[in-house]
C-alpha cells in the first residue's frame, strides 16, 4: 500500500472522529465508502486500524482514544485541550492548502512576513531543557541589532506573532521577544533553573496582549458596553478570559474583565470606535476620551 493512501486513509479516520465518536465498524464503513468514490482500496484490519492511530499521534499529535463502556474511538481532548484545538485546525489548514494547486484562484492568502516559526522548535527544545539561548535582535524602535542572553520559559501568540517570553540573563527582567525579529539563534549548554515558576507562568495570566504589568498593583475591574450588534463578536470571541457577562438586551451587551491596562488594551478598546463605551474604571474613561479627542484634533 503507498505512503499517499495511507496518508488518505489517516484523513478519512480523523475527519470521521471530528464530527462524533464512531465504533471500529462505523469507522469501516466510512473507509469502504471513500474506497468507492476515491478509487482506492482503503479497506484494513483491526490490527491496521491500530497502527494508524499509532501513526496518527505521531504524525499529527493527535490522539484518538477508545472507551470500552460505549465501545467507540473519540478524539482525546482531555489534557492539553488548547494545544489540541490547535493541533486540529493546523490539520484543518495542511489538507485545505494540499489542494491549492488546484484551486489556487479560489484560494487568498494574507501578505505577510515570516511569522518567525522556524526557530519554534529550538525554542520548544530550549524551554524543555532549561538551557540558555543567545540571539540577535532586531526590534522596531531600534536601528541597531541587539545581542541577547536569556532563560527562556514560555512562547505566546498574539495577534498572528508569536513570542518568547524569557528573562533576561543581563538585568534578570522578564521580558518579551517577537520571533520574527530574531535571527542567529544559538541554543546554548548551559543550564538555568527556574527560581519563580509561579511568577513566570502568571506573569501575562491579568494581562491583554503581549505587554505586560507595569506595576505591581492587583488587577483591576473593567466594565464595558458594547453594542447589540458588536456584543456578537465580543460573546462568541471573549476579550480576555476573565470576561463575564453582566448584561445582554436591545440596548447593548455589557461585560466586566478582571486586568492589567496595558497600551495594548487601550489600543483594542479604540479600534472599536462607537460600538464600545467604557464604565469603568474612571481612570480608563479619562484615557480613551484623551485618545480619542487628541485623534479629533488632528483633523481639525
């Protein structure tokens, strides 16, 4: 049997367990089916189906796990559900753009820049291993390239870019590295351990974006209004995960978060334009009201 079919095969058994839960007969079925209509013999034995999955986690990382009570195969999203949500739509993306080829006229792609992700898995590597990295930087505000020696300990993704987020070994600050600005990424021997796991980890957990606190003060109560028709958007795609609702009618949807304001933050709040009013904090009203009014007065 050819690499292709099996490849095939794997699609047609994880396309089947994304929709439900399905037995080994059902599962069968759906490969004698596609057998038909894509004239390929895709018919296997249990013993096969077995070293499919096997061959699925390790291609994919995507595991599929048998309950015996109810005698079915299912996606296993229990641990890690996130990372696995991610897992399934990079599988989503792969098999859309194998047929671009063919479909290339129907198919837009966004101009971008390299998104840096061809240092994530020395990344991952480092993170894993707690080694130091050494790299070049190349940030927007400065002309000049930087060198940096750092611990690294989490990647983030923000709006399309992904970010290191390490401490710097020369003033042992926590700080944020955008992959794409890096370049000669030299994984290093020597070993680091960490001192405040806790404090890395929760360093961005009240944060919006990629900026972080710039104080030590608590979190602060954020209450917003938006629109009826923009609270559609909010509801179905949550600003921050501290996001609840407190009110949802004709008259708009308001919600409170729990954070740090950040530039970032504020900047979100005013790409909104008129369809968000902020509550509260007054300090928060204060500052939109100066950024949008000093945005006026360009105009005039």
């Amino acid at each position: 049997m050819s690499k292709r079919e099996s490849i095939a095969r794997y699609n047609i058994i994880i396309s089947k367990l994304r929709k439900r839960s399905a037995s080994f007969d059902e599962i069968e079925a759906s490969l004698k089916v596609e057998s038909e209509i894509q004239s390929y013999n895709f018919n296997i034995s249990k013993r096969t189906f077995q070293r499919d999955l096997n061959d699925i986690r390790s291609l994919y990382g995507i595991d599929i796990t048998y309950d015996r009570t109810n005698q079915v195969y299912y996606i296993n999203q229990e641990e890690g559900e996130l990372i696995n949500e991610r897992i399934l739509e990079a599988y989503d993306i792969f098999n859309a753009l194998s047929l671009s080829e063919r479909l290339a006229e129907h198919i837009h792609f966004e101009k971008r820049s390299s998104l840096g992700t061809e240092n994530l898995f020395g990344l991952m590597h480092a993170i894993k291993n707690k080694v130091q990295i050494h790299f070049s930087y190349q940030s927007f505000t400065d002309k000049r390239s930087s060198q940096r020696l750092v611990e690294p300990y989490n990647l983030k993704e923000y709006k399309g870019r992904w970010y290191l987020i390490c401490v710097d070994c020369k003033d042992k600050k926590i700080k944020s590295f955008a992959l794409d600005r890096f370049s000669e990424l030299d994984i290093l021997k020597a070993p680091f351990f960490n001192p405040k796991p806790k404090e890395i980890n929760n360093y961005y957990k009240h944060s919006f974006g990629i900026v972080g606190p710039n104080s030590t003060a608590d979190p602060e109560e954020v209450v917003l209004k938006f629109t009826s028709h923009q609270g559609k958007y909010i509801k179905s795609m949550p600003l921050h995960h501290s996001q609840v609702i407190l009110e949802d009618d004709d008259s708009g949807v308001v919600i409170q978060l729990k954070l740090h304001i950040t530039h970032d933050f504020i900047m979100e709040l005013l790409s909104f334009s008129s369809r968000v009013k902020v509550i509260k904090p007054l300090s928060l009203v204060e500052e939109v009201k100066t950024s949008l009014n000093r945005t006026l007065n360009q105009y005039d």
